[in-house]
C-alpha cells in the first residue's frame, strides 16, 4: 500500500513532465546507488558436499553489481553449471554476498549504469544519448546545451518531440575526452560493451584496444600486459608493456618485456653437455668437479678435486694442459683424472659420448698455484 501511494504520484509526475515541451537544461533526477565489487574468487557452496568436499562451480574473474546479478547468473558459464546442481536462487544469493563482502557502495547519477573497471569499482557510462560531464573524471550525465530531452532520451528534437524523428545513432554515440580512447571490453556479454582509456599507460590495453570499440573505429593492436607468461607486477610506460617483477623462478628479459626462467648455473650429472661458451662462463664449487681460479688474464690453470673435496691434481699454467674429473659412472667412488689434454682441444670437441661428467670451469690466471 505504501509503495503504491508513493508510486501514483510519480507516475502523474512523469507524466506531465514528458507531455510538455522540453528545455535545453540537463536532465536532472535523483542519484540512484549499487553495490559493486572486482571479484577474483572460487564460487564456493560449503553446505552443498559433492565427493565428501564442498562444492566449488569454478573461478569467478569480473567486475560485477549487484544489479547486474540476475542477468550476470544467466550469461557466465561457471554460474550456468551451477545453477544446474544448486539451483538459481542459491547461485544468485551467493554471487551477491560476495560482491557485498568485497565491493562498495556507488552512487550514480540519472542515466548512468555501473560499469566496472579494474581501477574504479563505482566508474558509469552514460545512456541514452547523455554525456557524461566533466569529461575528466565525470560526475552527471548531462544532455548538452544545442540538445534537448524528450522522453527521456537526450537529441535532435523539435518542441513537439513526441513527432519528431528518433536521434541518429551517429548524434548519440559517446565520446571519451581528449586523450582517451574508447576501446570494446573482452568477453562483455552484458553491460557497457566499452570504456575510455589511455592506451599509453593502461596495463589492460597497452598500445592499443585489444577489442575494437562498438562505436567507429579503434585499432586493435594493443595488448593486455597480464597475459604475459609467468609475469607477477606489470605496467604500461609509453604504449609499451613494464615488467617490474616475474614469478617464482622466472627472471625478467633485459628489454623488460617478458619473464625468462632462471637459468641453471652448475652442470649436474646427466644433463646435457654445455658447449663451449658455457663452459667458460660457468662456476662450480668443490665436489662438483674442476674447482677454478680467476686472477688475471693469462695462462690457463685448473684444479681438480675428489667427490669429497681433496686435491687431487694441477696442470701446468706454462703448457696450458687442463686436468679436468671424470666419474666412471659404474659406481666407483674413485674418479679418474685426465691430464695433458691441450686447452684448445678441450674447448672445441663434444662432451655429449662422456657420460657422467662432471665438469668444472676452465678459466684464466697470471701465476700458477702455489
């Protein structure tokens, strides 16, 4: 009853307002509020037990309002399987509760929509035909000033709107301010399809829309910084992707555009034989082969050591011989050491026929070993 007696007179109100002829002013009307949040989490039923565990439908990866939940619930795939075990009412009040435990509350003006970005939960677009003032960092939404409003849609209308022809989409497409561009929204299958960004600093779209905008014409050549392989911190400088850290076990390339694993320092047994570049730049420690000391640029010297770490042998730095430890690989602790072997001949023949090596670093000195 109560929300009948308050809702006659609005209706009358509306009324009214949409049968007299319209001013150039803005359409103003009360600010309307949502619960929005980004949502990066398992969609997870702890009183629904499947297998002796509750049951988690997937990953939910959005920026959603509580508003959208309804149509949101029917279009995402990992809701949809839901929906078929626990049914859409339990999906629904879920989907909710997270946007309520993660998200804040937006205020939008009149002829907005919660459009959701990774940077602002409470970021709008404006609709039917309103722009959104100012157009940095908008409050309103507003119908400018050679416009006018008729029934509700902002455009080109006579005072007798109600006869006039409809505004062509051209008149009404948006527009983003100077500097931004508008690009499509990957995977929007609901809600605002674009959004306004500066592809020169934006991580999402960095160079470029990575989705061409619904409205004219926007290059696709940008790229979403994040889906950069094994990458963990990540911006965009100068329309070109940043990578400021890599995961667990990947180190930034030297361009700082991507994440390389880490690569392994010491040669193990059984792995591939280096060459001979990778011979020369490596270190081992004792135990593990030729133990090497770099004092200068001069002579070749090399000293080989036990599995356990003794001294077994030195070449000559005079003739430039390498002894070098190899293991027999038939369960004889005791290594064999190969001496006399020219440097030259070391560096250029293949360790891939000698199976169980384990083979130190051939490096320089000025003076031999005491």
């Amino acid at each position: 009853m109560r929300l009948t007696a308050l809702a006659t007179p609005l209706l009358l109100a509306s009324a009214s307002f949409a049968g007299s002829p319209q001013s150039r002013a803005p359409h103003r009307r009360a600010q309307h509020t949502d619960v929005c949040a980004n949502i990066d989490a398992d969609l997870v039923f702890p009183d629904v037990i499947i297998d002796g565990k509750a049951y988690v439908a997937g990953q939910i990866d959005i920026g959603l309002c509580v508003s959208q939940v309804t149509v949101f619930v029917g279009h995402y795939n990992v809701t949809e399987a839901a929906v078929k075990v626990v049914g859409k009412d339990k999906v629904e009040s879920t989907v909710v509760a997270m946007i309520k435990k993660a998200g804040v509350e937006c205020s939008y003006p009149q002829h907005a929509k919660p459009s959701v970005t990774h940077g602002d939960a409470c970021d709008f677009v404006c609709t039917d035909g309103f722009l959104a003032m100012p157009t940095k960092n908008p409050t309103s939404c507003q119908c400018p000033p050679h416009l006018m409003v008729c029934d509700g849609k902002c455009g080109h209308y006579h005072l007798d709107c109600h006869k006039a022809a409809p505004p062509s989409r051209r008149r009404s497409e948006p527009k983003c301010a100077e500097g931004l561009t508008m690009c499509g929204v990957p995977d929007a299958t609901w809600g605002q399809a674009y959004k306004c960004t500066n592809i020169t600093s934006d991580s999402f779209t960095c160079g470029g829309c990575v989705k061409s905008s619904p409205f004219g014409s926007s290059s696709t050549s940008g790229v979403n910084c994040h889906d950069i392989p094994n990458v963990d911190d990540v911006t965009c400088k100068g329309s070109s992707c940043f990578v400021n850290t890599c995961k667990s076990g990947f180190m930034i390339t030297p361009a700082n555009d991507g994440c390389i694993p880490r690569s392994e320092k010491n040669f193990s047994r059984g792995s591939p034989a280096p060459n001979a570049d990778a011979i020369l730049a490596s270190t081992t420690e004792p135990g593990h082969g030729l133990k090497v000391a770099r004092d200068g640029p001069s002579e070749a010297i090399a000293q080989a050591y036990n599995i356990d770490g003794t001294y077994v042998s030195r070449s000559s730095p005079a003739s430039g011989v390498i002894s070098y430890l190899l293991s027999t690989g038939n369960g004889d602790s005791k290594p064999k050491v190969l001496a006399g072997i020219p440097a030259d001949s070391v560096v250029s023949r293949t360790f891939a026929p000698l199976k169980g090596l384990n083979m130190g670093v051939v490096t320089s000195s000025s003076k031999a070993l005491g």
